[in-house]
C-alpha cells in the first residue's frame, strides 16, 4: 500500500537533523507571531497591504532580471493574500489545499 505523500514528508522531516541555528530561528519566528497576535489593528491595514502588493507587482514587472520579477511577484502575492485573509492567514480557510 503507497503511503500518503504528506505522511511521507512528516516521517522525513521525524527523522531528519536539526540544521545549526534552526532552533533559535524557529524561535523567532514564533516570536514575531506572537507579537503580531498581539498587537491592536491598525486602522486601514489591509488596505495598505493591498496597496503595498500590488505596488510591488508594478515596481518589479519591468526589471531586466528574472529574479527580480519573481521575488516582486512572490512578495506582492503574499502581502495581496495578507490583505485578503488577514493576520490569521489561510490557517482558517481549511478548503484551501494548502491550509493547515
């Protein structure tokens, strides 16, 4: 019987060692989420985000390199979701094939 592709991935992951530095990164991260659960709503927010990503697109879609184009592109998506979902992320939307 073939295992589920996503089993598989959390048995790797079980087995694999810690890379130098990865548990104090992990800490912070966990951090800045906890600082941002926090903290108050600032007035407007998601309209800013939605600004600040589609700012991004425009401001990298005429660069010569593609690696420029593809970061703008990446990070504008991800503020443009930010601004859709809010601070919780796609955590909440469990029909989504990425959601938690």
């Amino acid at each position: 019987m073939q295992s589920n592709p996503l089993q598989r991935i959390r048995e790797w992951n079980s087995e694999r060692q810690e890379l130098p530095g990865e548990r104090q990164t992990r800490q912070q991260l966990q951090q800045l989420r906890e600082w941002d659960a926090q903290r108050p709503n600032i007035p407007g927010e998601h309209w800013l985000m939605l600004a600040a990503g589609i700012g991004t697109w425009i401001a990298t879609r005429q660069s010569a390199s593609f690696a420029v184009r593809l970061g703008g592109s990446i990070l504008g998506s991800m503020m443009v979701v930010r601004a859709a979902t809010g601070r919780k992320g796609l955590g909440e939307y469990r029909w989504l094939p990425l959601s938690k």
